[in-house]
C-alpha cells in the first residue's frame, strides 16, 4: 500500500523529517544545494518551530522555512489529528510521547499517503518505526542523501548510513520477534 | 473520551479560558470552541500549541483511557494564586515524563514506604510521632536522617523529588498517583536546611495520603491546618529523634546552657533550620511559654545571621536518575532527540550532543554472570 522509491538523481521527493537534519544542513551551508536537488517538503510543525544554528564563527544564525514554503521552494505537509491517531494504532498511544510532535505529524501523514517519499532523519526511533513496519528502504540517512547528490561531507554518527542501518534493523528485529506494531 | 472532551479538560485543567487560550496561542475563540465540542478537527500543528499552552504532552490527546480524576497537587504555603496552576503543570508533567521514563527503560520501581492506614479522626500527635520513629527505623536513617533522607527515598523507595525555583511565596508540594507513583517538590530557591523539613513535611503527606487524601469521590485537595501541624510535628520527629538530639544537646552543654554558636551547629549536623531546632527543643524540653521561644529563635537568628551564610542551593531540577534514564532511552532508541531535549529542558542542539557522545561507537564488553 505504501510505495517508495529508492533515491534518484532525477528530483526525488525527500522529506526531512526532524529539525536536526535541517539545522545541520544549514551549518554545513548546504541547505540551498540540497532544496534545488530534491523536492523537499516538511511537517507544518517543524516549518512552524523557530531553528538555528551556530556558524563556523560561533554566530547563533536563525533559520527561516517559512520564508522557504511561502515562496514554494519547499513544501509544508500537514496531518490531521484522525491520521495521527490512525498511525498510532499500530503501535499504541505511547508512541506518541516517545516522538516529536513534528516527527508525529510527518509520520501520520506519510503513513496515510501513497506518493513516493524518502524520509530522511538522524532519530534512531523513526528509523526503528521504518524498520518495525518492514519500510526499511524508506528511510535514508544525511549522508547517503548527500553523497548521491555529489555533496558528501564526514558527519556524525547520527547521520550516517550505519546509524540508519542499525536503528532499522533493531526495528525489524522488534518485528519479527512480535514486539513491533500489528497491522502495517 | 473524544479529542474534543479531552482538549476541554485539558483547559479546564490547567485553569484558562477560551480567550487567555486563544490570547497565548493566537487560535481564536470560536475555533477552540468548535474543537472542543468535536465540530471540527483541529490541524496536529493546532493541537501542539494548545497542547503546550495546557502543559500537556499530545499523547493525552490521543490516549484512549478515561482521562484520570486523581492527580491532586498538595501544596505546604501555596504559591500566589496566579502562578500556583503553572507551577502544577509542570510538576505533574515532570512526573508523568520520569514515569514514562521509567518505562521505557524497563525500570519501573513501586513506591516501598510503610504507608499509614486509619481514618483522619483517629490521626494525632501520637500517631504521627510513632510514624516518625517507624519511618526512620524502616528507612535505616539512622540518628541524623536530614542529610541522606532525600537520597535514600529517591534511590531507595522511588520517590520522585523534583527542585523548582518559584517566587515569591510557596515551599513544597506533593503528589501521589497510581500512574506515577509518590512525588515530592522542593523550591530550589529555599535555604538547603529548610528544604530539609519541606521534604519531611512532605513525606507525611505521602505516607498518609490513604487516610487523608482517599474517601470522598476525588481526593481532598487541601489539608486541614491540624494535618499540617501533623506534618510538621512528624516532620520534627523525623529529622530531630529524641535521643541522638539530647546526646548532641549534652556533648556541649556548659553550665546548662548552649551559646549561638552550639545551636548552629546542631542545626546543621541535623540539616535543619534554626527554628525547627528551637522549636523541637521546646516540645523536648517542656517548655512552656511559646512567646519566649519565639523570642530566643529572633535573638538567636539576630546573633548568627552572619555567621550562617546561605549556600547557593543546587540549581538542578531533575533528579540523577531521570537523567540517566533519559540518556538510556535516547540513546535505544526509546525516545526522540526532540522529545530528549524537552524532557531535559536543554536545546535540540544540546539533545544531540548525547547522542554523539554516547552512541559513536558499538564496543561491547563481555560479561560471564556469575
């Protein structure tokens, strides 16, 4: 029911699913590269929620994505309460404390939508969700992101391919021993 | 319960209404008002704010258990009436968040105190004392339980004790629920010595919760003033035992007196205030003229306020534990690095530095269990 494809060098529809990958695209000053690149879209939350970043002087640098969806260089998605609620009922409620209220509405709303997204995080729990539903190819980290755009930079452990790996692989591992959602 | 029964609450709860709302959130009236009675669906950007403006995680709003009666917030001097309802919010939502916490890490502990039992009107001075010498026998506090009590209910007996600096009036407050458990809150802005019998005081409270607390439809939010001077005389009783008091008493006793100096010191071996002190040498004692004890309490706080300087208190709200608990969960992947940031109350960027520092690599050490 949910397709995705796997990353493409033709515009692709990535979606940055947590702040993190955001602010750290900006302070590598790459951000503008990677919007022209991909067709990149974000939960109203996130695009909601003041970010900054501290540049390579130390400088507290704000970031502005509304100015980015207002002029439709990026997209903001939205998730309606009901769609939440429906994507929680695979894992149960609590979910919904363990995880981000931007990371919730971007989880809902890509749950309940067949186009085929990339999402891309540095959260070891979104990952986990991916691979607990068996969406393991769904996910991408920062630096396969990057690096299949002709942009790749040494990064954290958070955004590499091996963070994603590890975190979907613990998911599906939850799955297969019964401790992953039912009925995705 | 639907969203809107629980968005509702929720206000209701945290004491606003529609137009303070609507003021905070820039959501206007007749939205919040269509939301709440399930007309329209709010958008889950919409039902953040709101969710923060009430305090509340947006799990509440999904949860589909009947939203709890029971979580009362017990208040020792309660804060001026305009900042007690957020300073509630947020100790109930740090309570909530250790709880879960705890469960995400396998590390739910129940609450072992030995609790009293009986009704408010068989409860007095006697009884509380008793209470006092069973505690401290039961929680191994020894002769001076002032300076390892906090440590001994948190790590020992799952007590959650959270530090919040509150002004310009207000000491302690107390929660109890069958969902987190026992909590205590401490005004971080209080000298340590007083924080010391705020904790005691508190403590009295939670171990007679079922007798005063439990028995009418919800439970009795305010103590009566005599459960109060309950409170303290366990309090007293607690933090001063009778015994060890008069041999510290004795050690310097010259001419059957005690100078300024001595009374410091005893106040601080036990972590107690001056007042307290004097006030449990009074009841010691027998003496019998409450206007000469106060009085010996002003000229002996005249004389050492000088010398007793007050130690800036600890700046840390969170307890050791919860920290660590929250690390843990981070860094299995129990919790997001948002969630991670909000629960610490430090920056996403701050958030990620856990992450870093903790997950780099995925060296294993080999234990034979023994």
């Amino acid at each position: 029911m949910f397709r995705r494809m796997r990353l493409k060098m033709n515009k692709s529809k990535l979606h940055l699913l947590d702040a993190g990958i955001i602010v750290e695209l900006f302070r590598l000053g790459i951000w503008e590269n990677v919007v022209s690149h991909f067709d990149i879209s974000v939960s109203e939350i996130v695009a909601g929620e003041a970010h900054f970043f501290r540049d390579q002087k130390g400088n507290r640098q704000t970031i502005d994505l509304a100015e980015f969806v207002d002029s439709n260089r990026i997209q903001s998605v939205f998730a309606t309460p009901s769609q939440a609620q429906e994507f929680l009922s695979h894992f149960g409620p609590d979910h919904a404390e363990r995880l981000d209220p931007g990371e919730l509405e971007s989880l809902a709303c890509l749950f309940s939508s067949s186009e085929d997204t990339l999402i891309c995080s540095a959260d070891s729990i979104v990952f986990i969700v991916l691979g607990a539903t068996d969406n393991r190819d769904w996910g991408v980290s920062l630096e396969e992101m990057l690096k299949q755009c002709g942009l790749a930079r040494v990064l954290d452990w958070r955004f590499t391919r091996k963070f994603r790996e590890k975190y979907s692989d613990q998911g599906f591992q939850d799955r297969m021993t019964g401790m992953g959602p039912s009925g995705l | 319960m639907t969203l809107g029964n629980r968005l509702k609450l929720a206000r209701e709860r945290a004491g606003r209404t529609l137009n303070e709302v609507s003021g905070t959130t820039g959501v206007g009236t007749s939205s919040i008002s269509e939301f709440e009675n399930d007309k329209r669906e709010p958008r889950m950007s919409v039902l953040n704010k709101l969710a923060q403006a009430y305090g509340r995680p947006l799990a509440f709003f999904f949860d589909p258990s009947p939203a709890s009666n029971e979580e009362v917030v017990l208040w020792r001097e309660e804060p001026d009436p305009s900042l007690a309802p957020d300073i509630e919010v947020k100790f109930l939502k740090l309570c909530r968040q250790y709880h879960h916490l705890e469960k995400w890490c396998g590390a739910v502990r129940d609450v072992s105190l030995p609790l009293a039992e009986g009704s408010p009107d068989q409860f007095s001075y006697p009884q509380a004392q008793a209470l006092a010498t069973k505690v401290r026998k039961d929680l191994g506090l020894g002769d001076h339980p002032g300076p390892a009590l906090g440590m001994v209910l948190e790590e020992v007996h799952a007590v959650k004790i959270f530090y919040l600096g509150f002004d310009p009036t207000g000491c302690a407050a107390c929660a109890y629920s069958s969902q987190f458990g026992a909590a205590i809150l401490l005004n971080s802005k209080n000298a340590p010595w007083r924080r010391s019998f705020d904790l005691a005081h508190e403590l009295f409270h939670i171990l007679t919760w079922n007798v005063f607390r439990i028995g009418a439809d919800s439970p009795v939010a305010r103590p009566t003033p005599f459960e109060e001077k309950l409170a303290d005389a366990f309090a007293s009783h607690l933090l001063l035992p009778a015994e060890a008091l008069q041999n510290s008493i004795n050690s310097i006793l010259e001419d059957g007196k005690i100078g300024a100096d001595g009374v410091v010191n005893i106040a601080r071996e036990y972590d107690v205030s001056m007042d307290a002190l004097i006030w449990r040498l009074h009841f010691l004692y027998h003496w019998t003229n409450r206007d000469d004890t106060k009085e010996k309490i002003k000229n002996i706080k005249k004389e050492t306020h000088t010398k007793r300087k007050w130690q800036s208190p600890e700046s840390d709200e969170l307890p050791g534990r919860y920290v660590a608990l929250a690390t843990r969960a981070l860094n299995t992947g129990q919790m997001s690095t948002g969630k991670f940031a909000e629960y610490l109350g430090v920056s996403r960027q701050e958030a990620e530095s856990y992450v870093s520092q903790d997950a780099v690599e995925d060296e294993q050490i080999e234990i034979t269990p023994t």
